[in-house]
C-alpha cells in the first residue's frame, strides 16, 4: 500500500475541513498449493471448506491459516501455515491410517 501525502496551509481564524477518501483495497492473497499421499483429500482452512480435492490450490488472505486435511479411512491432519502476500506455499502432506 502506497502512503498518502500531501500538504496544505491552514490560516488563523478559519475553520478548514481536509477530506481524505481511503479506498482500502482488496486484502493481499497467497496461493496455497496442497498436495497428499494418497490424492483425492478434503480441506478445511480456518474451518471452511475448500472445493475440489487434492491435489488442489487456492487463494488465500496473507497471514497465519490452520488446514486440516481428510481423506477417508486416514487420520485427519491438522497443519498452520503462513500465507505470504503474493506467494506460493508449498504444503506436502503423507496421510497415515
């Protein structure tokens, strides 16, 4: 984001009102990209569900997320990531029974 600057005088005994408009843009994303032996796991990221199943990426808010993958007769796993604002995560994951 792109600090704003600007200068202005202000005179004694006038009362001067200064509008500043702060469009606040869309957050800065990452993209997790999440692969499992086996394929074909869901995800939740911060409880929510992703589509698809793995092999699979998506966009994520930068910053800290909690994943927790499934896959059907394999235990859940349960793994935080950090997003980086415009960066691809890697994330590997081998499911155990």
């Amino acid at each position: 984001m792109t600090p704003y600057e600007n200068t202005f005088v202000a005179r004694s005994g006038l009362l001067t009102t200064v509008r500043i408009n702060l469009n606040v843009g869309e957050p800065a994303t990452g993209i997790v990209d999440v692969k499992t032996i086996p394929p074909g796991a869901t995800i939740l990221a911060d409880g929510k569900p992703i589509e698809g199943q793995t092999p699979t990426s998506f966009s994520l808010a930068a910053g800290e997320h909690t994943l927790i993958v499934s896959h059907a007769g394999y235990r859940p796993v349960r793994q935080t990531v950090e997003v980086k604002a415009n960066g691809t995560l890697q994330v590997d994951i081998r499911m155990s029974r």
